[in-house]
C-alpha cells in the first residue's frame, strides 16, 4: 500500500537528518524542511495506528506520561566498578592484573569516567527493544520511553545481530547544562547542583516529554549480552560501534605498563575538562576480552577494571569585591569578584554567591580568602571561607544596607517577600529591566516580534521610544524607520562605517509583527513574554489551558487556590494531600506551575505595575486568547442542585445504575465507585450489602430514591 511506502520512507529519511545533525553536526536540510517531512509522518502514524513503531524517529518527541516504570531483569548483572584513589593503588591494581594473568606487560585502555547515569541498550534484531537504569544491578527500570527521546541513541541499526547490549552513560552536555539552569533561574524553578543530578532528575521524569526538552546524550563504554558477533577485544567492541553510529567514549589511550598507565592519567586530566562533558575519573580495563574472563569478577566488580578517581579540584582565591546583578525580572544576585585563579581547566574570576541567606550561611565577607571550585566541574562556586585568613576588619555583607536599599541600575526601591530569598528591585521601568524585558518580550519563544533584538531594544530604550514592553505598540512605522543604530563593523572588523538607520524595511516588518503579535499571539506566549517572575514558559503554557484569556487570570480562583496551597513539593509526594484539595485535583495542575508561580502572578496583578499593564493593555484593546483552553469540568453547572455533592450508588434501584449515574450528573454532582469520608450521599436500593456497612460506618447518610428525587427538586 501508498501509505506504508510513504511512513518507511519518511522514517528512514527522518533517521537519516537525525543522524546528519546530531552526530555528524553536517545537516543537509532546513529545520523547516525537516519539520515538514515529521510532521508528514506523524499524520500518516495517526491516520494508521496499526503501523505505530516504538522506535519511529516520531518517538523522539516523547510519548504518553507512564504512572511509574516497571522493572526488568539485566541480561547480565550491571557491575559497579572499583575505585583507586592514589597513584599507588594504581600501581596495586596493575600488580593484581599481572599476577592473575602471570604476564609482565598487559595491554590496557584508558579512557574517561563519565559523570552520568549508567544505562543499558539491549537492541533485539537492529531495533532498540528497551534500555534500563542500573537498579540494583540485578533488575533496573525500564526507561525505553525517555532514552528514545536522546537523540544520538541510534534507535535502529543496520545489518545488526540478533541481540547486542550496549552499556554506556547517559549525560548532560556541559553546555547544555548550564543553559537548563539558566533557564530554571530564569523561570524562578530550582536549579540542579550538577549535570549528574541533573541528568538522574530528567530520566526519572515519567513524562517523556519533559525528558525530550532537556539536552541529554550518550556514550557508550561497554559491551552487555550479545549474540551473533565476534569480538576479541575492546577495538573490536568500538569497531562495532562504529559501524551501527552508536557515540562512543573517547578519548582512549593503549598502554601495558603501570608507567604508561599513570601517563594516560595525566594526560587525561588536562584534556578532560575539553570534553564537554562531566568527568569524574579514569577507566581502566584489560582489552583482551579471553584475559578479560581469566580475571573474572568479585562479587560486587569486575577484577579486569578499574577507576582512578580524580580528587575535585578546589582552590583559594581572594575575594575582592561583591557586586550585584539586577536580572530580567528585577533580581538582585551577588556576584562575587575574585582574584582570578586556574580552576579545572579554566580562570575563573566570578562566581554568583546566588543569594544574601547564602552569603549569610557561608558568612562570606568583603576582603576574606574563600575555597573556589567548581560544581560539577562546571560552575565556579565559593565553597567556604578560609577563616584563618580573614582580616580583622572584614565586616559581616547584608545587601539592602550595602545598596542602602535602592536598586543599583535605577535607584528604585528594593523588596524581599516574604519566605522568598532574592531582593528584587520592584520599580517596573527599571533601566536595568527595560532592555531585557524588550529583548524578552520579543524573543522567539515569546512574542517573536521580527527584526527587535537586544540591539535594537538598547537604542529604543536610549532614544526614549520604549521604556518598556508595552511601549512597542504605540511605535509608528517612521519612529522604526529613523531609529538610529551602532555603526556596523565592516567586514575587516576594524574601520567603522557611518551609523545606520532601522530602515522603512524592516519597520514595516516589525510592524507586521507587532500587529500579529496584538492579534493572534495565543495567552501562553503573552504570559511568558511578560516576563512575570517564576512565569517561564511551561508556567504560562499551564495556567493558559486553565484560562480563556488574559483578563481571566486577573482574580482567578484557580490561581489563588494554588498560590494559597503551603507546599507544593510536599503536595506532590503526597497524594492524599492533592486529593485534600478537589479543585486541584480536578485541573490535574501538572510540576510546571507551583504555588510561588501563583503568588507571584496574583501579586503581580494586584501590584501598581500590573495594574498599569492592565491598563495600558485595555487602552490597547488587548486581551490575548488561549488556544489550549480546557473549559472548567464544572462550568455551567453552578446553581444546580447537587453541585460539589458525591454519591456512591448501590443496591437494586428502579432503574439501571448508569441511569441514576447519569441523572446525577445532569444535576451537577459526582458520582464514584466506593465509599470513603469524602462520600456525601449513598444512594442505596435494596439490599446494599458492603457499602451500605462502610457507609454506616464512616457515618456517610444513606438515601433512597425518593429522597433524591426531592433533593432535585428544592
Ligand atoms: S566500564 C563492569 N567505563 O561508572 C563495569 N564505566 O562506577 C565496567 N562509567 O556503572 C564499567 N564511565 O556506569 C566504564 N568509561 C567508562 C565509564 C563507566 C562511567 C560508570 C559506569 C559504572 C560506574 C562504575
């Protein structure tokens, strides 16, 4: 049939971009063309369910939420690995290896210890057919659904045996890393200490979507259950990998004396911190896979490796100065500046000292010398104050004195609400604000407004056209056109040309923009262009299919029962919490928007700047519209009879139960399986038998037909 040629055809082109992008970084095609040919496919996968296939380059995008992971047996236990922490542990370990292969010289690999989550790919005739966690060795949890979501984990291979395992570790880049936080910060979330935590946090996500946002990858480092191939040493192993694409660790040193060992280890060392990746230590292993067996295992590790940990690298520094940041949303972050030092492979001369309860903690004070290092190998942080060293004038740092409580870009004043960390500088046209609200407003992800970056936000705000988001909409295209811009660099980069005007061009672009923007931008992106703290876009997304439209949000019942809710996270590990609260639990109001997002965006509504964005967007006739909105399960039902009233319905009544189902419904009320203390009525026919019992006993009224009849009649 047409369509099955097509779907074949579709993934295997589709297969073949991915490979392009993301491991060759070599794409033959347009973003938008390959948009194009997935969404192709993804039509024809819903038109013909019974071709769905798991490993369909469609999956990559996450599929349905589970309600937990199940379990699977390894095929053959996932062994830790023991850790060496001194050059002389090495030189035991490689005395071990020669007296258990009674050989003088072994050839060995070294190669990096991934800092990430170990995972194993078991791929059944060329297809991946499951991966699983380490679990306890024996058993692990079969995450298939998130690994299909990493994009350099071929899902398929070519030519391949009937069964290969591929052991290996699922990581996040470093760059990618730091993006995810900065974004979390962004959005007021927590963010993660490390891309370790990081990464063990998104695979334990049971909605693979959320897995498919964040920038995971793998690397291969061992061979698990195989049939069918023939394989000697760990080049052999590689080869194979080779061959079907999967990423492999690098990179790899040979060697066969201890001497040589310790070498690589060196090297290694100044190299690691170029990879891009978390590293924690160096693996050695034997690569003679019949010395291999000959070493056998301890009951915990195999004895042919071993990982040389290096110790994190942490070192003093002075710390001269502490400066603060006002961010986007008006937060007030501390920035210590220090004497610049040599830390795991970079100088580092900043680390954010995040907020004045962590300065506090740590009692970091102007003038002190402080232990740097970084976090996750990534991130400098100053782990604590060398105490000894500290001058006898170092005063205590508190922030609202040091800034004598005005914001340090616009003199405005400074708040710290209550049960909340950062000081934030509340005055709405802040310059320091006015800039990236602009750029905020109109990025890509939130307004899209053409042709408007940071550049441009800059002169808008300087030439005093905008001072803010709003401000864009009174623009005339001759404001645009004659704004003038930064002379462009020429293209030796040195002399300067004449300034430059915006141009009728592209103001009548961004005009355009500005249009579609005031009449088609959905709520979500109006929401998360507004730059409200903690509205990021998963937020804004959420509390839009909540919503009809803007104006809804203001005085919303939905948001203020959240924002009054004391603690979202204990909410979530607690069911009963959630069941504690039937609105909630009735919107099923997914992580992305917790309570402190609530709080913010009521206070920001009833703060003097969001009633003057209020204003300003009523003058302008804008309200913009949700285009995920799920109409309240219960609207319109208000002023019926049995509104918030649940029933349990038992014995032989007159009619069919799904009747009397029905009619209560119809009046407004609930109806559910068994009785519990939450149960208001048991409608109860003859007989009744267990629920009647359980109903008497929680002291639940029992009813008959007459007595609903009535109460749908008053
Ligand atoms: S080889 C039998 N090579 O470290 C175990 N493991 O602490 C042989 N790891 O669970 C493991 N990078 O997930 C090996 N290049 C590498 C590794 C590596 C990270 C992880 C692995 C293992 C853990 C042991």
């Amino acid at each position: 049939m047409l369509f099955d040629n097509r779907i074949a055809e579709l993934r295997a082109e589709l297969t073949r971009h991915n490979q392009l992008y993301y491991q060759d970084a070599k794409p033959e095609i347009p973003d938008a063309g390959y948009d194009r040919l997935f969404r192709e496919l993804e039509d024809l996968e819903k038109a013909h369910p019974e071709l769905h296939d798991p490993n369909s380059p469609t999956q990559r995008v996450g599929g349905t939420p589970l309600d937990a992971f199940e379990q699977r047996p390894h095929l053959l236990p996932m062994l830790s690995i023991d850790d060496l922490f001194d050059e002389e542990e090495v030189a035991e370990f490689f005395k071990r290896l020669q007296k258990g292969l009674a050989l003088e010289t072994i050839p060995l690999t070294v190669e990096p210890k991934i800092d990430g989550v170990a995972c194993s790919l078991v791929y059944r005739d060329g297809s991946l057919e499951y991966a699983l966690t380490r679990g306890d060795g024996t058993r692990g949890d079969d995450i298939s659904q998130n690994v299909r979501t990493i994009r350099n984990i071929p899902l398929t291979l070519e030519n391949a045996p009937p069964l290969l395992e591929v052991r290996g570790e699922v990581f996040m880049p470093s760059e990618g890393f730091a993006r995810l936080n900065e974004q979390r910060d962004e959005e007021g979330l927590d963010t993660f200490a490390n891309p370790r935590n990081a990464t063990a946090g998104t695979l334990k996500s049971l909605n693979p979507r959320t897995v498919a946002a964040r920038p995971l990858a793998f690397l291969a480092h061992g061979l698990g259950d195989h049939e069918g191939t023939d394989m000697q040493t760990e080049d052999d192993f590689r080869k194979l990998l080779e061959r079907f694409q999967i990423p492999c660790n690098a990179p790899i040193w040979h060697v066969e004396t201890l001497e040589k060992v310790l070498a690589a280890i060196r090297e290694l060392d100044v190299k690691r911190h170029d990879l891009g990746h978390g590293t924690d230590g160096a693996v050695i292993k034997v690569l003679d896979f019949d010395q291999r067996v000959t070493l056998g295992f301890t009951s915990r590790a195999p004895r042919w490796a071993a990982a040389f940990k290096y110790p994190p690298e942490q070192k003093e520094t002075l710390l001269k100065e502490i400066t603060i940041q006002v961010g986007r949303t008006g937060v007030l972050t501390p920035v210590a500046e220090l004497e610049p030092l040599f830390v795991s492979g970079t100088t580092v001369s900043r680390a954010t000292l995040h907020n004045q309860e962590e300065i506090e903690r740590k009692d970091i004070r102007i003038g002190d010398t402080v232990l740097v290092e970084k976090a996750g190998e990534i991130i400098p942080s100053v782990v604590q104050v060398v105490t000894a060293k500290r001058p006898a004038t170092a005063q205590p740092y508190h922030l609202p004195t040091v800034l004598n409580h005005q914001c340090p870009s616009c003199h405005g004043p400074i708040e710290k609400a209550d049960g909340f960390v950062a000081w934030r500088c509340v005055n709405f046209e802040c310059p320091a604000q006015a800039v990236t609200s602009i750029t905020h407003f109109a990025g890509r992800k939130a307004l899209d407004l053409d042709g408007l970056g940071e550049s441009v936000a800059i002169k808008l705000v300087e030439s005093k056209l905008a001072s803010s988001p709003l401000d864009l909409f009174s623009l005339t295209a001759e404001d645009l056109a004659n704004l003038l811009l930064d002379p462009a660099k020429s293209s030796d980069g040195l002399t300067k040309s004449k300034e430059r005007r915006f141009g009728e061009k592209r103001a009548t672009t961004l005009i355009t923009s500005l249009k579609k923007a005031r009449q088609e931008m959905p709520l979500s992106r109006w929401l998360f262009a507004m730059g409200i703290s903690q509205i990021g876009e998963s937020s804004a997304r959420e509390l839009s299919r909540l919503h009809e439209k803007l104006t809804d949000l203001v005085g919303s019942s939905i948001v203020s029962d959240l924002a009054d809710l004391p603690d979202f996270e204990e909410l979530q590990k607690s069911k009963r919490k959630k069941e504690n609260h039937p609105r909630l639990q009735q919107y099923k109001i997914d992580d992305n928007l917790g309570p402190v997002a609530a709080q913010k965006l009521r206070a920001f509504f009833q703060s003097e700047a969001g009633l003057t964005v209020l204003t300003k967007l009523a003058e302008l006739g804008i309200d913009p519209k949700s285009d995920n909105y799920v109409p309240d399960p219960e609207a319109g039902l208000e002023g019926l009879p049995l509104v918030g009233k649940s029933f349990v319905i038992t014995g032989s009544l007159s009619a069919p139960r799904p009747e009397f189902k029905k009619l209560i419904e119809a009046n407004g009320g609930k109806v559910s399986g068994s009785v519990s203390s939450k149960t208001d009525f048991l409608l109860s026919g003859e007989g009744g038998g267990s629920k009647r019992t359980k109903a008497e006993s929680l002291d639940v009224p029992v009813i008959d037909e007459v007595t609903l009849k009535n109460m749908l009649s008053s």
